[in-house]
C-alpha cells in the first residue's frame, strides 16, 4: 500500500469495518440523489476519497503524460506505427502511459484525476502534441471544461521534460500559418511565457516520425539523459542533416537528372524531385534513413517532393512550415507582410530562398557549363564508362535497338520484350514515349506516358544529353 | 434528476464533452460540445489547390486520406481533370488502406474497452481459452498463455498504464460482462490489432510515402508509379490484412454481441443517413462507388445527393449569428461566448465548436452505419449478403433495423471492413492488369487554373464534403463538412438535438459517475472532433465584406 501515489486513511477506516469502496460510493450516490445535490457535490465527495487511479506511483515503468493539445492525432497515430519495439511493448513494458486521450482505457474526471496523480507522484516526461490555443483567452481549445492553456502549463511545471511532439507542438505547425486564426503557439512559447524552466526538448515533424519520438525515449530511459540538443532544441543526432544530405535521390541531383513535371518519363525513372519545389535541401530531419511505417518508404521514395514538415523555429510560431514552405511545388514562396502578398516568380527571397538560389548555382548551373553532362565531374566521359560501353552511367537516349545491342554485347540477357511498355498519352499530344536504360544493370525501365510538359521536358533533356556528348 | 458528464471522452479523435440531465436512470437530455477550434478554412485561403490537398489532411491524422481525395477532386472539378485509371485504383487502394488502418484501430483500441477488461483476462483458464476461440470460430494467433504471463509480470508491476483511471468497475463492477477466457482472446486480438492497422499504414505509407499525411496524392492523379517490387509487395500486405481481418473481426463482434444485447435496443441516432459515397469505379459515378452515395428518409428511402440541400446553422455554436447559410454559402465568425450549462439558457444556449448542418432541413446521420445502409438499400451483392448473415447470426433475420442502435452500429463496421479487405485484393489485381496490359499513365496535368468544384467523399467516419473556389491558381473560398460535423451537431434552430444527442437520449446510466452505456454509444459513432470543428468562407464572395474577423479576413 506505501506505493499507491494517494492512500485514503478513510477507506482503510471503512475496510476495517466491513464497508467496501464500492459500497461506499453506492452510498454517496443516493445520499446525493436523496438530497437532490448537484453532480458536483457527489464527485467531490468522490474526488476526496478516491483511491489511486494509476496504480503503483513507482515501478519499472517511466510514468508518461502524453497530452493532446490543438492536435490532429496524427502524432499518436504515427507513434502507433512503431514497429520496434511495438505500441503494446512500450506501454506494457517501458513506461506507464497514465494519460493518453487516444489509447487511454479511462474518460472523464477518472481520466483526470489520473493525471493529477501523476502529477502529484513526480519523476515524469510530459508528452505533448498539437499546438497551444491562445484565442479567446484559451478557450479555443477546451478540455475538461477549462483552457487548454492551464492543462499545459499545470502539467509542464512539475514534469522532467516537456516533449514537443510534431510541429504543431514546436511552434504552432499549419494553425499557427497565416491567419493563424486560433492564435496558435508552441508549447516552448507557452512555457517561457508562464515562466515555466521544464526543458523541451522538440521533436517536429508533421507528424513526427515515431522513431525520433523513441530516441528520445532510449535516451531517458535507457540513457538516463536528456538528448543533446541543437540551438532549436530539437535532438542534434536527427534535425542537423538535411533531407537533401541523405537522399536516395541525390545521385540524380549530382548528375543533373531531374523531374520537371509529374507524369513524365523522369517521374517514372526516379529523377531528383528539385525542380518541383523539393524542400529536401534546407529541410532538416533524417527522413531518409529513419523513413516511415516500419520502413516501408518515405515521401521523396514515393514520389512526393519533400514539404519541409519539419521546418519548425520554436521561438517563432510565424516560421512554421506551411508559412515557410508554400507554394510548395514552387522553388520561391510568397513574400507575406501582414495582408499584403507578393508571388514572386524569379527573385529568391529569405533565407530559403538564397539556399535555393546556391543550389541552382550547383545543380542546374554546372549542367548548364556542361560540367556535369551525362553525370561525370570536369570530364566529358567518365574512364569507367569509356572502358565498359554497356553498363555506362549517363545514356538515356539509347533505342531498344541498341539497348538489346549493347546488352548482347555485355553477355546480359537480353529480358523477353516487355508487352506494351510504350504507350500513347491520354492527354496532351499523345506523344509516344521511349524505353530507356539506367543505372548499371542495364535493366529497362519502364517508360510512362506524358503529357505536353513534360513531354517537352523529356525531349528538352535528350537534346542536353545529346548535345553534351557531341 | 441529475446530471452526468464525460469530460475529457476519450479513446476519439480530438476533444469532446458529453453532457447529460439523467432520469430515473435514463438520460432525459444531452449536450454534446466539440472543443477545440483551429480554423482550417482560413488557413488554406489563397494558397493553391495543391497546397490546400497537403495542408488540409492535417485536420485529422486517423484520416488524413480521406481529406486529401476530397481535396483533390474539388481541385480536379475545379480544373475539369478526370484522371487516369490507374490513379483511380492507386487511390482506392490508398482509401482502403486508410479505411482498414482507422476501422481495425477503432474496434480493438478504441471501442473494445468499452466492453473487453484486459485486466480480467487475468483470471482466465488459458485451455478454456482456445476451446472458447475455436468455438467461436475466432483466429489464433497468439500464445494465451504468454499473453497471460505478459498481462500477470505487468500486474505485478503495479502501474496501470494505458489502464488508468479506467472504468472496469462502472455500474458496481457489472458494466464489462465478458468471461474472463473472451477477455484474453480479445485482449490478444488488441495487441494484434495494433500490428494490423500499422500494417495496413504501411499499405498506404508504400503508395503515399508516409502515414499519416500521405505525399502523393495530387490533382490530376497520383505522383506514385508503382515498381515491380512495390507491387509484390502491395500484394503480400494486402492479403496479409485481408486474412486476418476475415478470420478476426466479424467472429470476435459475434462472440462479444451476446454479452451485450441490450446495446441493441438503445442508442439510435436521427434514424436518417447520408452518405456520399467511396471507392471510384471507372464511371467516376458517387452514386455508383463501391460504396455508393444516397441520402435515407426516417424508413430508410435512399434518394440521390443533391448539393444544394445542405445547409449550415451555428445558432447554438460558438459563431455570430444565429442564420441559417445554404450550401455552399457558408459563412461563419467565431467568437466564444462562454460555456452555458445545457439548460440554463435556452435562448442563447452556445455551448460547442461544432456547428449544425442539415440536409433538406433536417439532421443526419453519417458514417459506417450510413454507409451501409444506403449500400444494402441500393443491393450492393457483398453487403446485402454479409449484412443478412450477420442479422442472422445475432438471432434477427431481415431486422435491418436493428443496426440502428449503439451495439448494430459498432457491430456493422465490421462488414465494412471485411468489404474493404476484399476489394483490396480485388484493385491490386485490376492494377496488376492495368499495368500488363500497357497502361502508363498516371498523372494528368492541369490544363486551367480557375473554376469551383465540390468533392463528395468519404471519411472512415462519414460523409466528407470539400468545396472550393479557384482563381488564377489561387483559392478564394474553402469549405469543409466533416462526419463528426454532421453527428456530433448541437441543437437545430426548432431545437432538434443532434442526432448523437439523440443517441444518447433514452439510454440507461446505472452509474452516473462513469456512465459507461454513453460512452459505448459516442465510440459507436466513431467520432473526430478535431475535424468537426471548422469555420468556412464564402466561396461566391456574396458576403465578403460583411466577414471582418479580428485576426483580418478579407
């Protein structure tokens, strides 16, 4: 019993002479009921001489608070992805998960009042996702009949560390972009303005990948530290690389290879996402390594240029991601200054935007000097190609004449040739489209129909290429 | 008379308060009260309709999908694109994989511990166990003894975990009526459960490069061109789901049902459904989806979706004005006046986030149950079959209303999600088809960048309505209806409850401190409120000078 976090004298009182809990609470209710008193009155009666609703106060288990604030979820769902170790082992096995909204089996004032025992206990880590609601005093978000505001603070004031799970949490996430119409902040924000000194330790992401959450959990549990932290507060081992610096794409980018619109031959070859707007090369997060859903893919795998979810200042709910990163297929942004907008469509702006311009300057500006032709540094053919014509890295313009050529000269079988693999375009000007070679197997990709665009890119990057290799 | 709430309701997407007036052991009166607003609409404003299909999924991340597909047809009637055919089965294929993830998670993880005791499963006899579980025809997958073990060192331990605060012992310890034995086996199909729906994230993590949030789909099509490798492996997670699924769910809702019979004669919302439909066959047709749109009168007549019988009233919501706003000229100011205790005001009785919309005049109920009684009505073969089945199995033949209580309602989801597995296998095949027989083409470009379009959808928990206003590439007004809008709605301006309040109303509380029968019946709607709140603009510019919000709408 010396371990339950609130032992009620009174109900051992009530033990000793033959009255159980249960038998007690029934007689709160009808003396309630009798009396006609409000439900408050009986709850409070309650409130007082409940017993412990967590459980041992200590044990093997860290105990967690993991609090949604202005959230979608998707925080916890992302958590619920966690394959290694599963959802059920971390909250059986590695912390005591006493308040969590979506996985929680308690509702209501018991659900409550496992936090405030919690809270009471100590020696915790507070989780917390979603943004923070200043609108309205707080009401624009609503819990337990009070500001969301007061559950933050209250909870974070006497918490180890504040985890602040996904963007929203960090600085606002998409609430906080233009208008920011429910007065959206990060829980840093909050806490500095309450002067609360819990550390925070941000993790961003929209949502945040569990294997960042879990880090952090390695860290203090296994660790018995708090993860080193960058000037953003967020763990310098994940948010200090950028996406461009691990990504599966990037060969393509060093040899000039891009996508220019969907639905084209590029698309379809796997081409680096740049020139539709990939926010990879000043995103910061290690995406490509950690990658989503028991490692399954990631955005840039899938095909889906990288937004820069994780893009998050913590002490400027202004520079939350959606704000920084729209148009987000474009390389520039709009330019904001209270109601006036300005769409730029040459002139890089901000900090994002001189990035951008010295990555043109390296990708497109060495293809356009030639230095990068068909994929090699300062030589017009690499020595490895010249010595070995049929597995050459750079010739996208090969016919399948001369594939099955060059692959019979390789002593590559040549693959059965694959049944309608070329196609006329639905749309646009039903241009027929090539079969191509790539990467060093000579395996042959298959082609994808395009449309106007990008059948014009496509024709625009041959020419390059050919003009190139002349 | 008292009164009895559920503050924070748990085990739901977002934030909800129940209240409820309770009557000699009946709820007499109810208050249902979203709370928390974020303002998405405003947010999306002048951005394009590209970056609103990215933007806009945050609004939910249990069905982030559902809101991009929505998104993303507004924008494609907005710019006339149909797009090409193997998108349209890639987006199935991404829906479905959202669909199985949220219903897998919302039975065993959400909704079951409303009715499964992990903790009892302690007492359990681990022989009885298997001969209880091949008895009811359920899957074994897991050691129960092991199980039991795991559940025994965690006991022991002493922290409850998830399990605090909980209320295995609501109505003096008779509320969770399962043998201990049911309670294992069902507790083993939780923590499977959990593997299942990542394992049906994946599926969409494959096509969408990550969940939630997913990457890939976009106006015109999808930016996904499947690999051979990625098809084999679409195949194997697809039929791994669908076996587990079709041996699991509908044989545990079977076993638990009896325990539990009551909840079949109480918990009936408005009694009238809408759904718009899910699931693109190659006509593009909502009326012809897989899962087919129709609205139902109170005697369950399905007629077709029209648009402009969906109004708005926020006269009993955190908004100015008490008009009602017709489809789609909604407009709308927050402005949080106070909580008013239900009842203590019945003029200016405000009391929730979420407003009232209405088809034809009148509340609506959306979601699995909808959904498939508008499908069963409309002789979909899988749910007309599976459904009669089902009623006969619970001892009701042809009583199809009998789904329209707290338990028909968690119970038919199942079948929902067994169609879903199904018709998973069947669109990786077609894909599979599609691409041997030559067919490329996956993405559509734009060829305009001005016009309005709607896009007719469907959540896992219901309707979902996304219409939009595009000028030179730019969006001028947005506008969203979400599910739960639709039925955690307060009070209509004849003061009609909404139809959970409905729901609730009639239903018997043995403990007004965790009255666990409302709880059941909110988690059988499956509700988001997060997404239900939301604040729209006018999309025609009829009223556009009249919005002056503080924070500076224009």
């Amino acid at each position: 019993m010396e371990r339950e976090a609130i032992v009620s004298e009174f109900y051992e009182k009530l033990d000793s002479r033959g009255v159980t809990r249960r038998d007690f609470m029934k007689l709160c209710g009808a003396v309630a009921a009798a009396a006609g008193i409000a439900h408050i009155t009986a709850t409070d009666v309650a409130y007082a001489l409940e017993q412990s609703v967590i459980g041992a106060k200590e044990g093997n288990l860290y105990p967690v608070i993991w609090m949604e604030g202005a959230s979608c979820t998707g925080c916890t769902e992302s958590f619920a992805q966690i394959e290694t170790p599963d959802p059920a082992t971390v909250v059986l096995e590695l912390i005591s998960l006493n308040y969590s909204e979506t996985l929680g089996a308690g509702a209501g004032w018991s659900f409550e009042e496992a936090r405030e025992q919690t809270i009471a206990a100590g020696n915790y880590i507070f989780i917390y996702e979603g943004a923070v609601l200043e609108k309205w005093e707080g009401q624009a978000l609503r819990v337990a009949n009070e500001p969301g505001i007061e559950h933050v603070t209250h909870t974070a004031a006497k918490a180890n560390a504040v985890v602040a799970l996904g963007s929203c949490a960090v600085n606002g996430g998409w609430m906080a972009a233009y208008p920011n119409p429910a007065g959206a902040i990060g829980v840093q924000q909050c806490l500095k303005k309450h002067g609360i000194e819990t550390p925070v330790v941000n993790v961003p992401g929209c949502p945040a990948n569990p294997e960042w959450l879990e880090a952090v959990l390695v860290d203090v549990l296994f660790l018995q530290q708090l993860p080193d932290l960058n000037a953003e507060g967020k763990p310098s081992l994940l948010f200090t690389q950028t996406i461009h610096d691990n990504c599966q794409r990037r060969g393509h980018f060093e040899n000039g290879e891009f996508v220019y619109q969907f639905g084209t031959r590029e698309e379809a070859l796997g081409y680096c996402l740049y020139p539709l707007g990939c926010r990879g090369p000043q995103t910061k997060a290690n995406c490509g390594i950690t990658r989503w859903n028991n490692r399954r893919s990631w955005c840039v795998e899938s095909g889906g240029p990288c937004i820069g979810c994780t893009t998050a200042n913590p002490a400027n709910s202004n520079e939350n991601w959606v704000e920084t990163n729209t148009p987000f297929l474009k390389r520039h942004r709009d330019l904001r200054v209270g109601d006036f907008r300005l769409s730029p469509t040459t002139i890089a702006l901000s900090v994002t935007g001189l990035l951008a311009a010295a990555l043109v300057i390296h990708g497109f500006g060495m293809k356009i000097t030639g230095r990068m032709n068909g994929g090699a540094d300062f030589e017009k053919v690499r020595k490895w190609d010249k010595r070995h014509p049929d597995r050459s890295i750079g010739c996208y313009d090969l016919s399948d004449e001369e594939c099955a050529a060059l692959e019979a000269e390789a002593g590559v079988a040549a693959p059965a040739k694959p049944v309608g693999r070329t196609t006329a375009a639905k749309t646009g000007t039903g241009t027929a489209t090539k079969t191509g070679t790539t990467g060093t197997t000579g395996t042959r990709t298959r082609a994808k129909t395009a449309g106007q665009d990008g059948a014009d890119a496509a024709k625009k990057a041959d020419e390059e290429s050919k003009g190139g290799k002349a | 008379m008292t009164r009895s709430i559920i503050d924070p309701v748990t085990r739901i997407e977002g934030h909800l308060r129940i209240e409820m007036e309770v009557t000699n052991g009946k709820v007499s009166d109810a208050w249902v009260s979203g709370g928390c607003f974020r303002g998405m609409e405003l947010v999306v404003e002048n951005r394009t309709p590209e970056d609103a299909v990215h933007i806009v999924q945050r609004i939910c991340g249990v069905c982030p999908v559902s809101h991009a597909q929505a998104a993303t047809i507004a924008a494609e009637k907005s710019y006339g694109i149909e797009i090409p055919n193997n998108a349209r089965i890639l987006r199935n294929i991404l829906e479905g994989a959202q669909f199985l993830h949220s219903h897998i998670l919302w039975f065993y993880n959400l909704a079951a511990l409303d009715y499964v005791n992990p903790l009892n499963a302690l007492k359990a006899d681990v022989a009885d166990a298997y001969a209880l579980a091949q008895e009811a025809g359920t899957s074994i997958n897991s050691d129960f003894g092991l199980l039991q073990a795991r559940l025994k060192r965690f006991a022991e331990n002493g922290q409850l975990s998830i399990f605090s605060g909980n209320w295995f012992e609501s109505e003096e310890g008779t509320a969770y009526a399962l043998p201990p034995e049911l309670d294992l086996i069902c507790t083993s199909h939780y923590i499977e459960a959990l593997s299942m729906q990542a394992r049906s994230s994946e599926i969409a993590g494959l096509v969408g490069g990550k969940m939630p949030h997913v990457m890939t789909c976009r106006p015109g099509g999808v930016a996904f061109v499947p690999t051979q490798q990625n098809l084999g492996d679409l195949w194997a997670m697809v039929n791994e789901v669908y076996d587990w699924v079709s041996t699991t769910m509908v044989p545990d809702t079977l076993a638990l049902a009896p325990f539990y019979e009551d909840a079949l004669t109480w918990g009936k919302g408005c009694g009238r459904y809408a759904a718009w439909g899910v699931f693109d066959r190659d006509d593009f047709d909502m009326h012809n989806r897989y899962l087919p749109a129709g609205v139902t009168d109170e005697n369950l007549n399905v007629s077709d979706v029209v648009e402009s019988k969906i109004t708005e009233y926020m006269g009993h919501s955190w908004y100015e004005g008490e008009e009602t706003h017709a489809s789609p000229y909604f407009v709308t100011e927050p402005e949080f006046t106070g909580y008013y205790q239900g009842g203590t005001d019945t003029v200016n009785d405000r009391y929730t986030w979420v407003k009232a919309p209405a088809y034809d005049g009148k509340c609506m109920e959306t979601g699995g149950l909808a959904r498939l009684l508008v499908a069963y009505k409309r002789k979909v073969p899988f749910v007309v079959e599976h459904v009669d089945n089902f009623l006969k199995a619970l001892g009701v033949p042809g009583k199809i209303e009998v789904a329209q209580s707290t338990l028909g309602r968690t119970a038919i989801r199942q079948i929902e999600t067994l169609y879903v597995a199904t018709l998973m296998k069947e669109w990786v095949a077609e894909l599979i088809e599609a691409i041997k027989g030559g067919d490329s083409e996956y993405f559509r470009a734009p060829q305009s960048n001005t016009g309005a379009g709607t896009g007719f959808w469907e959540a896992p928990r219901g309707a979902l309505y996304h219409s939009e206003k595009v000028e030179n590439g730019k969006i001028k007004g947005y506008q969203i209806i979400i599910p739960s809008t639709w039925n955690l709605a307060p009070r209509d301006a004849q003061g009609i409850h909404g139809p959970l309040e409905q729901s609730l109303i009639g239903i018997p509380v043995g403990d007004v401190e965790m009255p666990i029968n409302a709880l059941r019946t909110v988690h059988s709607y499956d509700p988001c409120t997060a997404c239900a709140v939301h604040v729209s603009e006018p999309a025609t510019g009829k009223k556009f000078q009249t919005v002056t919000s503080p924070w500076g709408v224009k």
